[in-house]
C-alpha cells in the first residue's frame, strides 16, 4: 500500500535521524495506570519517553523508579495512545462539498486542510491527536483522504484512501447519477477502467479505499462490488450496521470497519453492529465528529455489548491502522511515538477528563487545572 | 439479626406495595414468602461508597439488606461473587413508551402523558434495561405552553404505571422570542385565572350562606305575616311540603314554601333569582366547572408537582417568576443553563432535571455547570430528554456527558432522581424498597461497563448476551 | 403481522437446517401438482437436502413406512417472472423490525450541518407529509422520514436509493446499470413474496427509462449471500407512457440550462425514437463509428445493446396498449430481435403477430380495472398511467389457447392479491387450473430458462415446493409451509 510505504519512509527518516541525534531517555511518565496494546487498562505501569520523541520502554513503575532522569507524575491518572477519529472533516474550513464532477479525484482533503484551523486544536485538546480527513463524500468517487496530526496539522499520509460512496447525498437528481444503480455502475467501470493512476492501485489492493454509505444494503452492494475489483474497502456506516454484520458473519475477519458517529437516538440495530463485528473478528473503529463524540460512540457501542477493550483499540490502535499510521502511532509499545493523551480516568468513561496532551513526547496542551499535579 | 417481627412487618409492607403497585408481579409473591438471598454484591452507595452485602429478596421488593444478612440454609440463592449491584437507574425525563413521539396538537392541563404510553412496547422496555434503567417520569409534552400531567412508570415487563398524575408539565421553551413571551403570558394569565376561579368560588360559598340567610330572614318575615293572616292557603303550603320531603337543602326547602305565587317554577331547575318576591335577595351565581384550572389549583395549593421544561436563563428565569407568583414548588425540567441562575433556584428552592440541550447551547461547559448547582445544594438528576428514541438509554452515560464527575453520576441517576420525583421507593437499595437492581459487569462509574443482569421487581428480566466475558 | 411469521421462521430454520441436511424427508399429501399437468391424487413427494429425490402417486412406492401427512395439496413454488419491489415497503420492513418504534431507523446521526435540505418527492411518499413543517419550524426531523433531512431518500425506500425511481435516471438508455444494485435483498418485500409462495423472482426494474437496467433473478428466502440467481438478466426496454409520465419529468432545456433532463422522450413517439436510437447508435459503436446528436446513450449502454442485438444479452419489453404493443414488435423486427412482453395488457389483439414474433409474454397482473386506481393512495397516480382502455379478463386464457408461451405475474402485488390469487382470478376467468398452475410455475421457469432447475416437482430439481391448505388456488387458499432449497421457510401450522 503506498500510504503504508510512505509511512514507513517517513518512520524510517525519522529512525535515521534518531540514529544520528543519539537518542537518550527524556522523561518518565507515569500514572496509575496506561492503556496497553490489547485495549486493556493496566494498573502500575509507566513509560519511558526518549529524546527522538518515541516510546522507549513500558515497564512495571518500580522498575523505572530507579532511574535518575526525569519524572513526570499523574496521580490517578490513565495514560492512552492519543485517539484517532475517522472520516472526520476536522480542519477543512469552509465547504467541503465538492460536486461538480461525480468522479472526482482530484478532491484532496490535503487540499482543503486548513493546519492552523479551530477545530483541529478542538480535537488534541479532547484527546484526539490524530485523524483522517475526508472529502464530503458526495460523490460516487468522492476524492482521497488524507491522515494529519492535529497538533500540527501535518500530514503523515497526504494521498491516502479513495473514498467512495454510495449514500444518497452522492447522488444528484440533475446530472447524475440518479440513483445507487448508477453510482455503482461508475464506480465499477471506473475501476474496471483504469489502467493506471489511483483507481488502478485501488483494483490491485495496493490503495485503501473506503465505501461509505447510510444504509446497510447501500454498504453491503458498495463493498461487494469493490471486492470484485480487488480493493480491500473498508466499511464506512452508521445505520442499520447490524445487518452488516450478519451478512458478513464468514468473512468478519477480513472486514474493517468504522462505525458511527451515534447519538443517543440511534437505533438499536446501528448500535449493536459494532460489538458484533468486533467479536467476529472484524477491526472496528469509529467516527466520532469530536473528540467528544469518538468517545461517546465507542461508549455506546460497549453499552450495546462491544467488549470494552476493542471498544478502547477502536478509538486509538485499530483507527491509526485503518489510517495507515498504525505501525507509527496508536498504541503504547515501545517504538511507537509518543502521541499520549493523560486522563483522570478511562476515556471510555465521559466523566473522564484530559489532564495533558504528548505528541511526540513533548506536551502541548495541559489542562488549565491539571498542572499542579505535575512535578 | 433482625426480630422476626421486624421481618413481618417488612414483609407486609411488601406485601402492600405489591398489592398497590405491581400488579403484574403477582406471581413473585409467591416466592415472596420464602424469598432469595443474593450473596457477595458490591453494592455501591449513594455517597460512593463500595460496600460487599447480601441481600434478601422478597417479593417484589427488599426484605434486608447487610453485610451479614443470611438466609435459610435451604433457601434459594444467586450468589453474584463479587459483582458491582446498584440500584435500577432512573431516568428522570423520558419520553420513552411514547407512543409515535409526542403529539404536535395542542394539549390542556387535563391531558395525561399515561394517556400516550404504550406499556407493551417491549422492545423500548428491554433497550432500556440494558441501559439499566428501570423507572422513568415521562414528561407531558406537547405545544409549548401547559401541557398536561406526567407520569411515574416502573418497566416491569410490561410497564407499570405507577402514577398517572405525577406532575403538572408546563413547556416555556417557544421556538421564537414572540412565541416565549406569548407562551409564558398565556401560562401566567392561566394561572391567574385559576386563582380567580378559586377566589370567585370562595366568594360564592360567602355569598351563598349571605343569600340562605336573607331568604330565611325573608321567610321567617313571610311566615310572620301569615301568622298575621290566619286566611293565608294552607293546603298549597303542605303541598308542596310534602313533595320536598327529604330535600335538605334548606335554599330549596325555603323556595318550595315561597308561597302559592311561586309554585309555577318548583320543577323548573334552579329558578334563580327570583324577582317575583320584590323584597326576596339575589342568589349568587356559581362559578362554572373548569377541569383544567382545577388542575392548575391542585398545583398552586400543593397537591401536584410541577415541572417546567426551559433550557434558556430566560426561560429558567421566567419559571421561577411563575413558580412565585403562583406559589409552586419549581423542578426545572432541561436546564441547559439553569447554572447561570443556581443562586435563584436556590433561593426558589427549585430543584433540576438536566437533560441533553439543543445545539445552541453546546458551548456550555457541562461540568462546571453541574459543580456549580451542586455547590448550591440544588436537587439534581438528569433525564435522556424528548426524544422518545433515546428514552432510557444511556442515562449514566449521560449524566457523565452532562459534567458529573464519576462519584456523582451514579447517584444522579438513583437516589438523587428518586427524590426529584417524589417515589420514595425508587433508587435505592434498602428494607421494604423496591427490589430494582443492576448487576454490572465492572463498575458502572467508570468507563466500560455493561449491565450485565437486570432484576425488577426481584425477577430477573435481562441478562447480556455476552455475560461471563470479563474485562480489564 | 406477516413479516413477523417469517422472521421467526427464518429463525427456527437456522436450527433445523442443520440436522435436516441430506436428511429424507416424505411428505404424503390429498393432491401433488407436479407443473407440467400431471396430478397424483393422492400423491407424495420426496425430497433430501435440497433436490427433490421422487415424485409419485404410488402410495406402495413411497420411501418410507411414515411418511409426514398434509391434509392439502403440494405444488412446486411459484414463480414470478415479473416482480417488481414495491417502493413503499420500506414502512413495512421498518414496522416489523422496529415495533413501534420505527423512528428509531429512520433516524440518521447526522449533525444539522450535513443535512441538505430538500423538498424531494421522496418526502411526498411519507404518511405523515402533513407534520413535516409544523415540525420543520420547531426544527425537527420528521420522525418517519426524517424530513428535511436528505436522509429520507433512503428511509423512504431501503435498497431503493433513487429519489424517485430505483431506475438510474441519468439517461433514458442505461442497460450497463443493473437493478440489483438497487435492492435490499434482505428487504421484507421478498419475506412477504415467500409468505404467498413465490420462491424464485425475477426482479424486474420500473420503466422510467426507456432502455432501462437489466433484471435480475432471485431466490426469496435463504442466506441473503446465496440469494442470487442471476446477477445480470435481461435488459428492461418501456415502450409505454411511463418513461415520459413518470419519474422527473423530462423537458427541454430553460434558458440555456442544460441538464440530465433535457431530453426525449416526452411523448410516445419519443420513446420509440430513443430506443431506436439507441439500438442505431450502438450498430454504429460496434463499426468505430462515434454517435452524437441529442439523445446520445451513454458510451457505457453500447456493447450491452449490442450483445442484445446478437441475442446474447435477452430483451423484455415492457408495453400495456395495442399500439405499444405494435410499436415493440414493429421496432425488435427492424433490428431484427427477439424480446419477451410484459404485462401485455392488450395483448388479446395481437395473438397471430405474437405468435408468428415467437414472443413470450409475462403477463399480468390481471385487475378489474386495467392500469387503473388499485388504491386511494396518491403514489399510484405516478404508477399507472390510465393508458389502457380495453382489457379483458379473459386474456391470459387466450393467450395460452393461442399456443403463446405466457407465464403469469403480481408485479408489485402482494398478499391478498399476490401471485396465487391472480392464478386464482385466471381461473375464474376461464383457465383451466392446471394451466393457471403452469403459468406461475413452469412456464416462468422456461422464460427464464431455468426449467431444468426449478418450475415441476420432479426428481433432480431444487426442492421448492409450496404445502397448501387445501386446493392451491381456491379463494380460501393459502400456503400452510413455504419449502425454499429443502428448508422450511414459512410455516404457519
């Protein structure tokens, strides 16, 4: 996948430029607890946090008592991966819709990316440090995702995922398509088309691509007809994702996933679908609108029997993976950049508030009230 | 260990309330008798506190509770080995059970929320227990304006409303500011004009004894001048003395001996006024029936809560005004920014139910709205709001959302919400109260927890589908 | 509810299917209709896995000494060679699966800055179009269709995205898009075609378009993945009023704007001009040539059109008037193809042409008003065109006396007038009812050439067979179990 080998280009710049600066232990950073890599909250852990900005040990916090560097302490508090929110639009200013053409790839959310915009310090101050950013998905072909860092609003993918979809806002009374018929029609002839270019990596796997949709026949009918073509589509819905998630019951494995954004009102078949497909083994994220709001739909997904510790790696590990970051950030492991989001308790919990904000070990946002407890 | 008398009288208390309340639960009484001992709860306390007890069933309701409760040796047994128990949440403003959503006809003081509540709905009912929740007050809601009684419902299996009359409903949060301003004006002139009502009824009740009191004056002076006249018709007088016997309304009494002039109208309903006898008083009008201001009334002097729905400081401000003016005790039903106001709430001694606020209030910092009313010792639950969708879902999740910091929220939703409401019976765990319990898979206060059994009424009505798989 | 009976049947099925695979199962019954005329009465069936093993009338040669008893008659599943998903089922799937709180559905998670708003005839079709404003001004969503938000489009009909037509309406020739994108295979529109006895369909696009989207063929129960017969049947061409009077209407272009809608047809002749264009343009195609002109189909449609000039892509035209009738064979002469008719309203009037054209036809649904009001309901103003003036209740008799290979279908009926009971009225018109049978069972199975697979009850065929309660097509009659592929899908005893 070229947005895994630039990942893995730019990791290894940056492993390169380690090499060279001599990295060496930072800070300890350590609460009561951190969020481990299989979404479980694990009780006297602390990490180590070298000078290239990365994870250099998870270690029992008696271990990393005896070492004389320096200390940061949260008393209480859960350290977790910083969350990654899907199909968002945070930092695109402005109208996001672009409609003039119903194949259209040349809309780059990397375009529309405002970096200094409001709603991207929204998201990091809410826990959220990393995102995938999409065109509206108005169109059968709607365009490619970028995957940036809301610190800074860089881009670690800039040309990522071709985000197709068939929901009816891709669809246009007036010149067409008209109907899912049709928008299904295009997106198999274009694929069937393409020689080279983008669409051609997308029939040969070689480009993630995602289908979204609003309903689950709408999904089901994307996602099949993009596997005949080769891609590997990861499954954008919010509705009905129940019926999803039965109609793919043998293949869950192979499925990803970004469920929601939901709200209070969903209906109960939106809200089961995750847990269900995250027990068949599918990789589920979610899209949450906010940070707020990933937080909230992973919650609600877990009230709707999605065990908690999928739950928590759909809003930090598997997210970053369905972003194409997932070998760089997302989870604690040593190695991993230290993109960290300190809590006063479990992000899946709202009553949880963020105490301070690493990325790449170096803190950008502290809560106005959390600094006392910093030593 | 407690008396057997003491255990008696629990049972009969019991016994009572089912007999009362739960209808539907007739067959645990007879379980009842013998009742179940749940062993090793972690039960979570109002105040936070985490304490391991058994608990007796009986019935549909709580026979003892402690940590050393203990059963016959040959009664039955769940033990819950170690779970976190709390109480059935409460979800203090639902709309849950509405049937198609609130209507958007105009509704009166007269109309009843019970009225619109399909306790069939099972699978509302079951989307609620995995939530936890198992009572709710469903609001009256309709136009804006006043809009009826709400009711107090126990999502047994099938629902069981415990009071139809539970509150008066009054809406204050118009669309536009003409239509607040129109709305609040028509709510306070309603009011007003029920205080009238009482006021003119009083007068009447003056007025009536004022006029029997002239018409025995006036007879006893007419009786006095026949006295005088000997040669007065005496057999039109026994006539109609006899055809009123047993009538002891003295007002008719005293008409039907008006004399022989008068018999013309006997049998015609209420000839009042009578100006046939010149110097015979005026009889007071009676003030005509009015089911809706007799409603209000109930309120004003106390016998029904009120709750009004405002979300804006104005609105909040403008319920306090009526709630004084009318002499109500004020619940603040939504309250977005009800914080802006904690001072006069308190001083109103009004109490909050929070619910989710439309989007324009979004920037409101949640948690230090629900600090700030906290710290004013204001009454406080939280409610799902009116969508009848998300009824009863998600309320402890919303109570975080809505800014309660993780002690709190539980007992937002318990303990706190059953005193809101008045249903001393609701939200908590102890002798004689209802057996509404939730067995979680981890503790609910904290992130990722999922209800994991749900007893009502001491049966056992949900169990996750997923129960057994633990968590971190 | 009907929809209900089947969920739970479904459900009860996942259990059985996997002790009754490969398992003999022997039902012996008052009468088995095997589709192809033959009558054993009494008679019995055997079936294992999912083929029917034997058929017989021989009560000594049945495979087994106890045998299941149905007091009632068997006959093969129906088929419908013509139906079309009624558009507003989605209230009904939503209804079942929702209880009463179908809203719930409805309701998208959408923030307020992504709904679009839209006055879409989508909202037109909702129940309770009357509280939308009072709702709109209190900001509300319309908790049925969620007016105004564009959500609607799909509550208003699941699997059936278009605004107005579930028939791609970019062009009026669009054979490369096909209508299977289009359904919800998992809809309940299927689940209440099973409940009256159709296990196989031939989903038939509606005829907005001229050269419309080709059909598909489906199996109305078992796992939605293996429900698919064909992906890509034939190519749906109206010759009818439908393509002008239905759908957004076409119209030339205002001041300069050109849009998808400025075109033909908005006539009759128009749309005899668009199919012969198309048909024109794709000949020129096929030589390098490039079409242009007003009307041009969409590069896509050619090589579909041109493989049903060659006859291996098949054609069904869809015409319910005399002269439609006549301009249908009048046209596939010129380009020298074969088509099957549909719903052939007026096809009475054409009996020797047809028969000499070696036309099928698919005919029905049989009313007591042609194309006329069926309900009060608005919609079917947009339905039915009160394009025919002369029907005759007698004509599917005719045609089948004539010799003209005719199947019968319900289209968009359902329940009390599904397949069954328009059988039932070709009866009481005439037909003899082991004709009637024939005509929803092996004579669809022959159009859609799948005689060898389904459409009799004989051995080596898919074991789809329909348990009745008593004659197949009598009044009273209703199917008691549904047999889809060996397993029992229906079953209300």
């Amino acid at each position: 996948m070229p947005g895994r080998e630039m990942t893995a280009a730019i990791a290894a710049l940056a492993l390169a430029g380690a090499a060279q600066a001599q990295p060496t232990e930072r800070f300890v950073l350590s609460g009561s607890s951190i969020l481990a890599a299989d979404g479980s909250i694990q009780q006297g852990r602390a990490l180590l946090i070298g000078s290239d900005g990365r994870i250099r040990r998870v270690a029992e916090q008696s271990e990393l008592d005896s070492l004389r560097i320096e200390r940061v302490e949260f008393e209480g508090a859960v350290i977790t991966p910083g969350l990654f929110d899907l199909a968002s639009f945070a930092g695109l200013e402005g109208d996001n819709a672009e409609v003039a053409y119903a194949s259209d790839l040349e809309a780059r959310a990397i375009d529309g990316l405002d970096p200094t915009s409001a709603s991207l310090t929204d998201l990091l101050e809410g826990g959220v440090t990393g995102a995938m950013i999409i065109p509206a998905p108005v169109n059968p072909i709607s365009g490619l995702s970028a995957t940036i860092n809301t610190s800074t609003g860089n881009a670690w993918v800039d040309q990522g995922a071709v985000i197709f979809s068939v929901a009816p806002i891709a669809l246009d009374t007036l010149f067409g398509p008209t109907s899912r018929t049709g928008a299904l029609e295009l997106i198999r002839r274009s694929l069937g088309e393409a020689e080279d270019g983008m669409l051609a990596e997308v029939a040969r796997g070689d480009r993630p691509a995602v289908i979204y949709a609003e309903s689950s026949d709408g999904a089901l009918a994307g996602y099949s007809a993009l596997l005949t073509y080769g891609a590997e589509p990861v499954i954008a819905l919010s509705n009905a994702s129940i019926d999803v998630a039965l109609e793919l019951e043998e293949e869950l494995d192979e499925v990803r996933f970004i469920a929601g954004p939901f709200a209070p009102n969903a209906a109960p078949e939106s809200l089961a679908g995750p847990g269900l497909m995250a027990r068949g083994g599918a990789e589920v994220a979610f899209r949450g609108g906010s940070a707020e709001g990933l937080r909230l739909s992973a919650a609600m997904a877990v009230q709707y029997g999605m065990n908690p510790q999928a739950a928590r790696r759909g809003i930090t590990s598997v997210a970053a993976g369905i972003a194409g970051v997932g070998d760089v950030t997302g989870s604690i492991e040593p190695g991993m950049r230290a993109d960290l989001v300190v809590w006063s308790g479990d992000p899946l919990a709202m009553s949880s508030q963020v105490l301070a904000v690493y990325v790449g070990g170096q803190l950008v946002y502290a809560a106005p009230n959390s600094t006392e407890s910093m030593e | 260990m407690p008396s057997v008398g003491r255990s008696i009288h629990v049972m009969t208390t019991a016994l009572a309330a089912s007999v009362c309340l739960a209808a539907p639960a007739a067959e645990a009484q007879f379980g009842g008798a013998r009742g179940r001992l749940y062993q090793n709860a972690k039960v979570i306390t109002p105040s936070g506190n985490v304490r391991e007890v058994n608990m007796m069933v009986a019935g549909p309701s709580v026979m003892q509770i402690g940590p050393d409760v203990a059963g016959s040796p040959f009664g039955p047994k769940t033990d819950l080995e170690g779970r976190f128990v709390t109480p059935g949440l409460i979800d203090a403003a639902s709309s849950i059970l509405l049937q198609g959503g609130f209507g958007t006809s105009g509704t009166a003081a007269t109309s009843r929320a019970s009225d619109a509540i399909d306790v069939f709905d099972d699978l509302a009912i079951r989307d609620a227990w995995r939530n936890g929740v198992t009572s709710v007050f469903v609001p009256a809601v309709g136009q804006p304006g006043i809009a009826g009684k709400g009711a107090l419902v126990r999502l047994t299996p099938t629902a069981t409303i415990e009071d139809d009359e539970a509150a008066l409903c009054i809406r204050l949060d118009g669309a536009s500011a003409s239509e607040r301003l129109a709305v609040f004006a028509e709510v306070r002139e309603a009011f007003r004009q029920a205080k009238l009502l009482r006021e003119s009824r009083d007068i009447y009740e003056g007025e009536l004894e004022d006029y029997e009191d002239e018409l025995k004056k006036a007879l006893e002076e007419w009786e006095k001048s026949q006295e005088e006249d000997p040669e007065g018709d005496d057999g039109g007088e026994d006539e109609a003395g006899d055809e009123d016997n047993g009538d002891d309304e003295p007002a008719q009494r005293t008409r039907s001996r008006r004399g022989p002039g008068a018999e013309d109208n006997e049998n015609g309903d209420d000839g009042e006024g009578d100006d046939e006898l010149p110097e015979g008083p005026e009889k007071p009008e009676r003030p005509g029936p009015d089911p809706a201001a007799d409603v209000l009334l109930e309120a004003i002097e106390g016998r029904l809560p009120v709750r009004i729905l405002a979300h804006s400081s104005a609105d909040i401000t403008s319920a306090i005004e009526l709630a004084e003016a009318a002499g109500v005790e004020l619940t603040i039903v939504g309250g977005a920014e009800s914080h802006l106001l904690a001072e006069e709430l308190a001083d109103a001694e009004g109490s909050v139910i929070l619910t989710p606020a439309p989007d324009r209030f979004s920037h409101i910092d949640a948690a230090a709205r629900i600090s700030t009313l906290l710290d004013h010792d204001i009454d406080l639950c939280v409610g799902s709001g009116f969508d009848s969708a998300s009824g009863g879902r998600f309320v402890l999740l919303q109570a975080q959302w809505l800014g309660a910091d993780e002690r709190d929220s539980l007992a937002l939703v318990t303990r706190d919400a059953a005193g809101v409401l008045g249903a001393p019976t609701w939200g908590r765990l102890g002798q004689g109260l209802n057996a509404d319990f939730v067995v979680w898979s981890s503790d609910p206060r904290l992130g990722g927890a999922q209800p994991y059994q749900v007893y009502v009424a001491g049966e056992l009505v949900w169990e996750s589908p997923n129960a057994g798989e633990g968590d971190s | 509810m009907n929809g209900l009976g089947v969920v739970t049947s479904l459900g009860a099925v996942a259990v059985f299917a996997s002790s009754s695979l490969g398992q003999l199962r022997v039902i012996q019954a008052d009468a088995v209709h095997v589709g192809n005329g033959t009558v054993h009465a009494p008679g019995w069936i055997a079936i294992e896995g999912d083929e029917i093993v034997a058929v017989g009338g021989d009560m000594g040669a049945m495979p087994s000494d106890d045998p299941e008893v149905h007091w009632g008659a068997i006959t093969p599943g129906l088929i419908d060679a013509n139906a079309r998903v009624e558009r507003l089922d989605a209230f009904a799937e939503y209804r079942v699966r929702g209880g009463t709180v179908l809203e719930r559905v409805m309701r998208g998670v959408h923030s307020p800055d992504q709904v679009i708003s839209c006055s879409c005839s989508g909202h037109a079709l909702c129940p309770v179009i009357g509280t939308h404003e009072p709702l709109a001004s209190e900001g509300l969503t319309c908790p049925v269709c969620s007016y105004p938000s564009h959500v609607a489009a799909d509550a208003m009909a699941p699997g059936l995205i278009s605004v107005d037509t579930y028939t791609e309406a970019a062009s009026e020739v669009v054979p490369h898009t096909r209508v299977i994108d289009s359904v919800n295979i998992r809809g309940a529109d299927l689940d209440r075609l099973v409940e009256g006895g159709v296990t196989t369909a031939y989903l038939s696009p509606d005829s907005t378009a001229v050269i419309g989207p080709r059909g598909a063929v489906l199996r109305t129960a078992g796992r939605t993945s293996r429900r698919v017969i064909e992906r890509e049947s034939d190519v749906h061409a109206a010759i009818n009023s439908a393509p002008y009077f239905s759908g957004p209407s076409n119209n030339q272009p205002n001041e300069g704007s050109v849009t998808n809608r400025s075109r033909r047809p908005t006539t009759r002749m128009g749309v005899a001009w668009v199919f012969r264009k198309a048909f024109h343009d794709a000949a020129e195609f096929a030589r390098g040539l490039t079409p242009d002109g007003a009307d041009t189909a969409p590069t896509e449609a050619f090589p579909v059109l041109n493989e049903v000039r060659d006859g291996d892509v098949g054609l069904r035209i869809h015409s319910r008037a005399l002269n439609d009738i006549e301009s249908a064979l009048r046209l596939s002469a010129e380009f020298g193809m074969g088509f099957t008719l549909l719903e052939g309203t007026e096809a009475y009037g054409l009996i020797p042409e047809l028969r000499e054209a070696g036309v099928p036809v698919v005919f029905g649904p049989i009313y007591m008003r042609p194309s006329g009001e069926r309900t009060a309901f608005d919609l079917d103003f947009f339905l039915f065109t009160n394009e025919v003036g002369a029907n005759k209740l007698d004509t599917l008799k005719t045609l089948i006396d004539a010799g003209i290979p005719t199947a019968l279908s319900a289209q968009d009926l359902r329940d009390e007038d599904g397949l069954a009971r328009q059988a039932m009225y070709a009866i009481r018109y005439g037909l003899a009812p082991e004709d009637a049978l024939r005509a929803v069972t092996l004579t669809p199975a022959e159009i859609l050439g799948l005689d060898n697979e389904i459409g009799s009850l004989e051995a080596g065929k898919r074991a789809d067979l329909v348990l009745w309660n008593g004659e197949p097509f009598a009044a009273t009659a209703k199917p008691v179990e549904v047999v889809v592929g060996g397993k029992t899908v229906v079953d209300r005893r």
